[in-house]
C-alpha cells in the first residue's frame, strides 16, 4: 500500500534533481540527512544524485556538507547576462548610483517574493535578502510593492504577510492595499524599515503597467536617505532603462535636474517611519 509520503515523493529524475536543488533555498551548506528530509526522498537516492551531480560540478563537497557549484553560478550568470532589461539597466544603475552615492537594486517577481538580479553598491552589507540572488516578500519590499500595484488584483500572488520582519511592517491586507494605493498615486513604493530596521528603499517599476519586467530601487541608511530627494531621479532611470531596452537606438541617458510635473508626487513620499503598534490592554 502506497503511503502518503511516498505519493508527495517526486517520482521522475528530473523531479528529484530538482527537489534536491530547491533544497539548497536559503541555505549555503546542507548535509546529506538534512538534503533528504527537505527533498522528501530516500538517503541513499539523494546520496547516488549527489555524486553525479558533485562530477557536473553543479554541487560541490565540503567535507559532511554539499553546496551549490560553480557549473550553477556559471548558468545563473549565463541568464543575466542574455536578459535585455539586465544589460541595458547595469550603465543606468552605476550612473544612479555615483550621482547619490546609494546603492541600486534590479529586481523582478517571482510568485510572492522578489528576487535581486543585480546591485550596485555595498550598503547593507548585512541583513536578509539584500545580495543579488536573494528573495524578499514582495509585499514587505518596495521592488515588490511597486510591482504589485502595477498587476490586476486577481493577479497578485497571495502576500505573505505572517513573515513581518519590524514593528514598521505591513500587516494586514488593509495596509497593502493603502501602500499600493501610495504607489499608484505617487509612481513609486517606499519601505521605510519594513524590512530591515534602519533601512530605507524607494523603488519604481520599468515599463508600462502592462508590461512592467522589473523594478528599480534605490536604498539608504534611514538616519540619512530622504525618498523625495531620490525620486525625480530614480523615476528618470526607470524610464531610460525601459527605453534602452525597447528602443536601443535612442539615447539611453538623460541628465535629471527637477522632477518633471507628471513625476511630483502628491505629497511627501518619506518621512518619518509609522510608530509600531502598541499592546492592547484589556
């Protein structure tokens, strides 16, 4: 009689290779005993994977430990470099980022989070989620705001709300949907350490509303980063990144000197971040 693990079990070899690869989400380095619990198969299927695989060279061995391998970093850097928006972004976001000396994020949606797939900058250097390659729920990160706002409401993937990071977080479908009503508003997200405490992002979507492929962000230490300083600028990127990419033989930079009347916002985007929410006492 089949059990209710084995039938959840992946049965091809292509669904164990990939159950295995899943595995490493999040992690650098995991055993072969932690490999098969999280890829719900037997220790010795996962053992006869691993070595082939570690002879690809798309795992490598640490002593009792696997990790990912160069051979996957080699396909990773392969995609990002043939994706269009990524090529014509990597001149804008160094130019972005030596004009307010902050760093700048590329990033895009994947199901409920975003993923990085580019950074120029070394701030933060610390906290979850803020190296290319790393996810953050899209409904916590401006990136992922700003893309959300852009999609119908029966599109969005469901938010992850139960994953609050602060006490600045969102928390509650009401408060989404009041931060992507600020996006539509403003043509821009802002997290002010919703993410991480001390600090702030501001981020815009590249490309029309129907079509928008990525999102750009600029972000800073909250002691000093003003959004509506940042804004006029980081607007005028999205809108050369999304013009390099789709019409390459226009000029891919323009000099920002004041925000166009159609890119001031209706009110101020920062200020200071909402208190965290007090105990109820009964």
């Amino acid at each position: 009689m089949t059990t209710a693990s084995a039938e959840q079990s992946p049965v091809t070899m292509l669904d164990r290779v990939s159950s295995l690869l899943d595995a490493f989400d999040g992690h650098g380095r995991l055993t072969l005993a932690q490999l098969a619990r999280k890829a719900n198969l037997p220790r010795s299927s996962v053992h006869r994977i691993l070595q082939h695989l570690v002879d690809l060279g798309w795992i490598e061995r640490h002593g009792f430990e696997y990790a990912l391998g160069l051979r996957m970093f080699e396909f990773g850097a392969l995609v990002v470099r043939d994706n269009r928006f990524h090529r014509a972004a990597a001149p804008i976001m160094r130019d972005l980022h030596l004009r307010t000396g902050l760093s700048v994020y590329l990033s895009v949606l994947r199901g409920a989070d975003v993923l990085h797939i580019e950074r120029i900058g070394d701030w933060p250097d610390g906290g979850e989620g803020w190296h290319v390659g790393d996810r953050q729920p899209a409904c916590h990160a401006a990136p992922g705001r700003a893309l959300l706002a852009r999609l119908d409401p029966a599109a969005r993937p469901g938010p992850e709300l139960s994953g609050a990071r602060t006490p600045y977080s969102v928390r509650t479908s009401a408060q989404l949907e009041h931060e992507l009503r600020k996006v539509r508003d403003h043509g821009a997200a802002v997290d002010m350490q919703g993410l991480t405490v001390g600090v702030v992002s501001v981020a815009a979507a590249i490309g029309p509303a129907a079509q928008a492929p990525a999102a750009l962000t600029i972000t800073g230490p909250a002691s000093t980063m003003q959004p509506n300083h940042v804004l006029a600028q980081l607007l005028v990127a999205a809108a050369d990144i999304w013009s390099a990419a789709t019409e390459p033989s226009r000029p891919r930079m323009r000099q920002p000197s004041r925000p166009r009347p159609d890119q001031r916002p209706a009110a101020p985007l920062g200020g200071p971040p909402a208190q965290p929410p007090r105990p109820r006492h009964p």
